[in-house]
C-alpha cells in the first residue's frame, strides 16, 4: 500500500470515529435519564471519542429494551392457561390499602409496584448467612412441587456445591426445579456446575441482560435479585447470594447481611417477580400456584424495581421512603453514592429534625464506590445526616426503616447501579412488631459501628483525597 493510501484510510477511520462520536453524543443527549450523565457522555464522546466510543456503548445507555414487551406476550400465553392473568384478582382478596395514620405516604408504592399491599403475612427476619442458609435448605428439603431458585452469584465452592447437591437430591424424587443467576455476577461458574444439573432434569438459565440487538453489548445491566420459592407457600428474598464469602470464609471475613423469610400472599407477589425474569430469559410459562395462603396478619408489599421500567421505580422508592419519615430513617447498605434527588431528600429529612442514619462497610469490595462515599461527608455533616462506618467485618444488607412501623429488605443499594441499571426487589413490611426486630437489629450493627464526619477524609492523605473526587466522577457508572 503506497503511503498516500495509507493516510487515506487513516484518515477516513478518523473520520468515521468522530463521526460516530458525534452520532453517540446526540443519541446521549437524547436518552441518558440524567442531565448530569447525558452531559458527561456528550463531552467525552466529542472530546475522546477513542475511549469514550466503546465505553458508552457498552456501558452508557440505563434504559434495557424489550424485557415489558417480553412480558406482555407471556401475560397472553399465561392468560390461556388461568395462571398470571388472575394473579392480581386473587391478590385482592388479601389487599388491604394503607390509611393516612398508618404509613399512608407510603401507599403509593403498590401502583408502582403493580401488586396491592396485602394482609395475612408473615416476615422473619434473618441475620447473617448461616441463619439464611439453614432456613433455606430447611425449606428445600420440605419442597413437595417445585423449587424456584434466583441468585445474582452463584458460585462452586463449598455452599455452592452443597446448594448443587440438595438440588440433585430433590430433582430425583420428582420436584421440579428451575434455576436463574445472573450471566454477568455468575460469569465463573463452571459449565460442568450447570451441565450436571440440567442432566438431573433441573432447568437452568441465565437471565441475558445482553439479549436483544438493542442490548448485545450493555454488560452495565445486571439482575441482582436473589429469590427462593417452594411450592408457593414459603419463599425467601435479601442480600445474600451463594458463595463461601457470605458465610463470612472470604477475605473480607464476618459478612453481615440479611435475608427474609416470608409466608402468606406475598409469596405469590414474589413468584410472580421470578415468573417475570425466568420469561425473559426462556420464553417459558410455569404452572405454579397462584392461590394465596393467608398464615399470619403483617401487611407487605413486593417492590420490583429494574432499568426496563417507564419511570424510575429503585429511586422513587428510596425517595418515598425519605419524606415518609417523621421521627426516625435508618439505611444500611453496603454502598451509598445516591443521586442529587435522593441524597437532597436525605438532607431535608435532617433537617427537618429526623434521625437520619446510615449505615456503611468501613472496608471496601469495590474500591471505586468506597472512595466517592467520602464524597458526601461534608454535606452531609452540615445538613445533620449520621454516617457510620460497620466494624465488625463487611457489612453488605440493604435494609431500610423509617420510624416504627415500616421496614424493608431487599437487594437494593443506594447507589446509581441499584437506583438505575440493575433489576432489584425489596419486601416492604407495614407492621410495628417486624419493624421493632428490624430497630433492634440495626441497634445491635449501630454498636458495632463507628461515626464518621468530614474530618475523616480532611484527616487522609492528599492522594486519598484526589482519588476520592475523581471516583465520584463515575457516579452515573458506579
């Protein structure tokens, strides 16, 4: 090739990727949810398009294409066979709507949600993994019909495998069993971990959230929900997934977390979240029961939240949470860089003279996160907000209680990855003595914690301080 050929051609694939950074950065502009990331993108992708180009399209976009219209073509098949069209009719016979005295603020998550509040529930609550998992295979073993299984990891190592054996166990003796992780949290797991299983007769799939041509390349969308259902009778839902770690064998050591146990109708607004993904991912209708069991008298709420969603659901349910307080919000959640409106509605719950309080790790498992959390200090010292830092190992619950009579749990954190890009679920309890176990619970986790304030970061060295603010630059990826 003659030398003015070659810078021809250079100079046309320089054109080409100018051009296309132009094209992105309208298409940013266009889509990105926020102003603040619809600017960023746009500047990068017109300044650096040779590192902006790629990053964008594979971690830029926040809305997953495709997954409601999956759906509305599964309620039609589901509705052939009385199962998904008639869960909302029998839920209704459970609903209860929540009165003005009785955290009414918080009533309008059930729209939200497309599923009522219902009564005759009841929620316990499990600490840390051994608890958690013990009453998992407790109820495993109990399983008679079908065993439906949803982790964001899964891994083969000591818990996984023995997950991996009681599964094969009860796959022999006839239940049927369906397993879903997540492609992306779950990228180490063996085949030959997945291939034993689907051999046992046990159905097995990733959720895809790169499936579709509008979403082949967007690694940024994850499923973290992690659910487990038997029978329709009993089902489970936290922040704890399968891997040694979560019974504190890891480098981290003690892992704190906390998972929920639940009985009554919303088993069967849990199973209908799980019914959802496992569609998404297989294109397959279950027959599973759908006639709730009232077993006690707590009223909850199954809360989905994800980035196929028309509005923005994870960050209105933490904002709706936030004004609802009136005498006191506790959060703990492993990461916390909110976005402005969560974090103004934190600031104005303070102010208005609520104890605000939240609870963080104090070391880290994504550095990146850890160092913009330091980001909020100041203000958040200057509007009253209370951070405190977990000692006793890693802290990884997203639990969240607002005064006395309403907490949740569930695999939501206040982060921009929770708040937009992953698919999540929280169960929303509306009674005073689950939220009682839930204050004493944080109590007990508050004692074992340590206040942080601005002099924390104003005490580290220039460097720490340097990579604190150019971590919060990647709020909108974080």
């Amino acid at each position: 090739m003659l030398k003015s050929d070659l810078v021809i051609l250079i100079s046309a694939v320089v054109a080409l990727i100018h051009t296309l950074g132009v094209l992105s950065a309208i298409h940013a502009v266009a889509r990105v949810r926020t102003p603040q990331g619809a600017i960023a993108w746009a500047i990068s992708l017109l300044t650096f398009p040779y590192i902006a180009l790629p990053l964008y399209w594979i971690l830029g976009r926040n809305h997953f294409h495709g997954y409601v219209e999956a759906l509305q073509r599964g309620a039609l098949e589901q509705a052939d066979r009385g199962g998904i069209a008639m869960i909302l009719e029998r839920l209704r016979d459970h609903q209860v709507d929540l009165s003005p005295e009785r955290a009414g603020d918080l009533q309008v998550l059930a729209p939200l949600s497309r599923v009522p509040y219902t009564q005759g529930n009841v929620l316990e609550l499990l600490v840390d993994g051994e608890a958690t998992f013990d009453a998992i295979f407790t109820a495993l073993e109990a399983a008679e019909r079908y065993i439906l299984i949803q982790f964001f990891i899964i891994k083969d190592d000591d818990l996984g495998r023995e997950l991996h054996a009681r599964l094969l166990r009860k796959a022999a003796v006839g239940v049927s069993i369906r397993v879903l992780y997540d492609e992306i949290g779950s990228h180490a797991l063996p085949k030959t971990y997945i291939e034993t299983l689907r051999a046992a007769g046990i159905a097995v799939s990733a959720f895809h959230t790169t499936r579709g041509r509008r979403n082949r390349f967007q690694l940024n969308f994850r499923n973290h929900r992690k659910i487990v259902v038997l029978d329709g009778r009993v089902a489970f839902v936290g922040g704890l997934n399968v891997g040694d770690e979560y019974l504190g064998r890891g480098p981290l050591g003690h892992w704190r977390d906390t998972h929920l146990r639940v009985r009554g109708p919303v088993v069967q607004a849990l199973q209908r979240v799980f019914l959802a993904d496992w569609y998404w991912a297989t294109r397959q209708v279950l027959d599973l029961e759908w006639r709730p069991t009232a077993t006690g008298d707590q009223i909850a709420l199954i809360f989905p939240t994800g980035p196929a969603d028309a509005l923005e659901t994870c960050s209105m349910f933490f904002h709706q949470a936030i004004v609802s307080a009136r005498r006191r919000l506790w959060i703990a959640s492993p990461y916390f860089v909110p976005d402005p409106p969560v974090f103004e509605a934190l600031q104005l719950a303070a102010l208005r003279g609520v104890d605000v309080r939240i609870l963080l790790p104090a070391q880290p498992d994504h550095k990146l996160v850890y160092l913009a959390s330091f980001s909020f200090l100041d203000t958040a010292d200057r509007t009253g907000i209370q951070l405190y830092r977990y000692q006793n190992g890693f802290l990884h619950q997203k639990v969240v209680l607002v005064d006395d009579e309403v907490a949740a749990v569930g695999t939501a954190n206040l982060d921009n990855r929770s708040l937009r890009l992953n698919f999540e679920v929280m169960a929303v309890g509306v009674d005073r003595i689950f939220a009682g176990q839930v204050a004493a619970m944080l109590e007990q986790d508050f004692q074992q914690a340590r206040r942080t304030s601005a002099a924390d970061l104003r005490n580290r060295s220039g460097p720490f301080r340097w990579a604190v603010r150019a971590a919060r630059l990647f709020d909108p990826i974080l």
